[in-house]
C-alpha cells in the first residue's frame, strides 16, 4: 500500500563522535559487564584464560567487525529499516527474512528490558540500604525482589525510559547517548581504579591473561569465544543497520566499524579485570578460598547471570573499604549499560514500523505496550526468561548468517567496490568479501550444530516446554518462520 514516511527517516547524526557514541551504545551493554567475565572463567584452564581471550580477539575481527561493516553498508545505502532493507536488496520473495532479522532482537528485547529493569533496582537499592554481610542476607534481598510485583514495575520503567529516548528519533537518541556512554566509561574506569588497589587483586589479573594454551585445542573453547564476541559487540542483530540509516555519507563505515568493535572489547577487557580482581582480592586474599573454589563462583553464576552479578559482587563490595559507594557506581554503570542497548532495541522495530507507513509516535506506543505486556511472563518468571534467553541467544547466529546471505546476494566483491568509492573512509580488503561468503556462514551452520548437541537429552530433547532442550529451540523458530512465509506477500503490501 502507499505510504507517506515519517519526516523522522530524514535526520542524520549530527557529528561522527555522536554516531561513534551511539555504535558503541549498541555495543557496550550488560553483556560486557555480567556476562564476560563469567564466560571467561567457565572458558578458562586451570593455570588462566588467557586462550579464552585469543580466540575472542580472532572472532572480533572475522565475526563481528566484518558483519558491523555489512549493516553499516545495507543502512547507508537503503536509508530503510531491517525489513525494507532485506526488501529492497533481495527481493520480494525474501521478506520473511528480513521480517525474521527483525523479530530475533524483538524477542530478546522482551526479555532484555527485565533485565535492566534488575538494575535499576539494584542501583536504587544499594544507594539507599546498607551492603549484605552475607550470602544468605543477599539471597533474602534477591528472592525478595523477584518474588514481589518490583520485577513487573521496574520492566515498565525501563520500557517507558527507553521510548522516552528514541521518541524523537535519531536527534534524542544521539544526546541520550553523548550522556550514556561517557559516563559509563568514567565509572568502569573508576571502578577498575578501586580493583586494582585492593590487596591480592594481581592474582586475578594473572589468571585473567595468562593463557593455558592446550585450551586452544579446545573446539568449546572458540565456539564460547564466538558466542560471547557476537554478544558483546551487537554484531548480527540489525542494530547497527537501523542506526546506519541515519548515517551521513562523509561520516565512513569502515573506521567505524572498527572503533565500536574494538571500543567495545576494551570496555570487556575492563569489565573483566575489574571484577577478576575485585573477586579474587575478595575471596582469595581476605577469605582464604583456593582458586577452584574461586572460579566455580565465577563460573556458577545462576538463571541469567544472577548469582555472580546480584548476589555475589554486593557482598564482595562489602568487604572492602569504600565498597558502598563502589556497588552504587557498579551498579548505575550496569544500568547505563542495558540502558543504551535497550534504545537501540526498542528503535529497531520502531523504524520498521515507520517504513510501513505508521507515525512515528504511534508505532513507540505499540513498541512500547508490546514489549511490556510480552516481558511480564519473564519479569514474573526466571525459568522463562531463562529460555528466552537460550533460545533467541541462538537465533542471533542465524540472524548473524542471514545478514551475510542478504550481502551475498547483492554479491560481497560487489558491495566492497560500492564501499571503496566513497571517498574520506579507509578502503576494504579482499579478505572481507571471503570472510563474509564462506567464513560466516560456516561459523553459525558449526555454532548452531554445536548449541543444539549440547541440549540434546535422551527423552528430554522432543519436548518444546523442556527450558533448555532441542525443540524449544526449534519449536519458537518455526512457530515465528511459518508465519513470517505464510504472511509474506502481505508483509510486502505494507513495504511497497
């Protein structure tokens, strides 16, 4: 059907350091805070982790840095959000593609928003109550919480904030942004000041990069590292693509792409030492536990990262001189964290929604009564939020290929010569284009594979509402494909 864009699609970035702020918004989110540091300890040998960091550095630069490119070149260059974009490069036929790149962050966004809703809680509660002694005391505070109506009204909160910030589009989400992602720096750095100077945190810095090379030989070792790279860095979720449509021509893709990857692997890296030394100076050097005891902390971190972020670093900060103010910076660096991820999810659909013809303020009130009413069950249950995560965690690997499908399409030497004709940006290789074809592709088909036997358990793996088996997996993806292909000329009505 005919359709009058909203006046919205036309602005741009202002300046490349907000587009770059914006980027690493997308990039640096509580993945990089809770989540890196507890696949690192569970990727660890016994001597370090440091082979664990090897093989993520490698899949920086040809997983996540070569897809960040591949969005920024489809936004750029269609000026449309995910759907018309994989409308407009592959064809009608293939609207079900683009619908489905776009449902995955959705899915992830109902739950995700829960999530940060947590640490909004927890930013709150720390700067007004004393630190837990204990474990005991701050699993009382944790089950306190989940078990009353807070998890529901601080999901709310985090979803009103979020379309607060996008409201105006691409201008308001920019100056959210040039506040976010400063500040959160500043306070990791604060932080990660405070780690290194309590007693015995060098411990934890030593285990962190010395690497136990035979973990090389390790195929779980790579595919963990896979994993978490394409989750610190938003690589394949068609975030970067919705932002790119507000890019301006001069402003390049290609050193972009390379500042937010590797922008956002330092802010991992400080993550990780910061919390390796501020547990290890904890645990080991004040409480005398040996390093197993202290890794198997680390590496039993509970439903969604719980028990390391919620339950265990409140009473680490207890334990040390200043640790309530720190726990209050952590805290609040956390939330700025899902926080300027959110804006980019809950953008995502937005645009989408606006390439259909729908205004603008219209389509974030139905983004934001969607993900609200889909995020309850999650708010009200860990064990789906839970399986939300693992099942829509693994669609972004096939998302990540499908984005590589939609450049092959177009022809990857082709793009490349497209991206190399833009003057004022660094030039791409040759090795992007086979990176792209061959590399990607075969990385989510081994991913996947490797995922899905990990779930498969004699008697267990046939049933769909089993939290971590094969078919729930394989349930939901279809569920949402069938309907995406059965729909898909009528999805091109609205585009077209």
């Amino acid at each position: 059907m005919g359709k009058e864009l909203d006046k919205s699609t036309d602005q741009r970035f202002s300046s490349r350091l907000g587009l770059i702020l914006s980027a690493l918004g997308i990039a640096v989110g509580t993945g990089n805070i809770w989540r890196f540091p507890r696949i690192a300890a569970q990727s660890g040998g016994d001597t370090g982790a440091g082979a664990f960091l090897i093989a993520w550095v490698c899949f920086l630069f040809l997983w996540s840095i070569p897809l960040i490119i591949a969005e920024y070149a489809s936004g750029r260059k269609y000026r449309s959000g995910v759907l018309s974009t994989f409308l407009k490069s592959m064809g009608r036929r293939f609207a079900w593609i683009g619908g489905f790149v776009s449902f995955v962050p959705v899915a992830i966004t109902f739950f995700y928003s829960v999530v940060v809703g947590w640490c909004i809680y927890y930013f709150i509660y720390m700067a007004s109550h004393p630190l837990p002694e204990n474990y005991e005391s701050a699993v009382v505070i944790w089950n306190t919480y989940q078990s009353s109506l807070w998890p529901v009204l601080t999901h709310l909160a985090a979803v009103c904030f979020g379309a607060l910030a996008i409201w105006k589009g691409i201008s308001s989400i920019e100056k959210v942004n040039k506040i976010l992602i400063p500040s959160l720096l500043i306070i990791v750095i604060i932080c990660v000041i405070r780690a290194v100077t309590l007693p015995g945190a060098g411990d934890g810095l030593t285990y962190l990069f010395r690497p136990d090379l035979k973990q090389l030989g390790n195929p779980r070792t790579w595919l963990d590292a896979l994993t978490q790279n394409a989750w610190d860095t938003g690589a394949g979720w068609g975030l970067f693509l919705t932002y790119a449509a507000y890019m301006k021509k001069e402003q390049g893709l290609v050193g972009n792409a390379f500042l937010t990857g590797i922008g956002n692997n330092t802010v991992s890296l400080l993550a990780g030492i910061m919390v390796f030394w501020t547990v290890f100076a904890v645990l080991k050097h004040e409480m005398g536990m040996s390093d197993p005891q202290v890794l198997e902390i680390m590496k039993s971190s509970g439903p969604a990262s719980t028990g390391l972020t919620f339950i265990w670093m409140p009473q680490l900060f207890e334990k040390m001189f200043g640790g309530g103010i720190l726990s209050v910076l952590f805290f609040l660096g956390l939330t700025f964290a899902g926080f300027s991820s959110l804006i980019a999810m809950l953008e995502l659909p937005a645009r989408v929604m606006v390439d259909a013809g729908i205004k603008r303020n219209k389509a974030i009130i139905v983004i934001m009564i969607m993900v609200f009413l889909c995020g309850i069950p999650s708010a009200r249950s860990l064990e789906l939020l839970s399986n939300q995560d693992f099942v829509w965690g693994v669609g972004l690997m096939i998302s990540g290929a499908l984005i590589a499908s939609m450049i092959i399409k177009q022809g990857a030497e082709e793009v490349r010569a497209e991206i190399n004709s833009v003057s004022g940006d660094r030039k791409l290789g040759r090795w992007w284009p086979l990176v792209i074809s061959w590399f990607i592709p075969a990385a989510a088909v081994v991913l996947l594979v490797w995922w899905l036997a990990q779930t498969f358990v004699p008697g267990e793996w046939f049933n769909p509402f089993t939290q971590f088996s094969f078919m729930t997996c394989i349930a939901q993806w279809g569920i949402v494909l069938l309907m995406l292909i059965i729909f898909n000329k009528r999805i091109v009505k609205f585009f077209i």
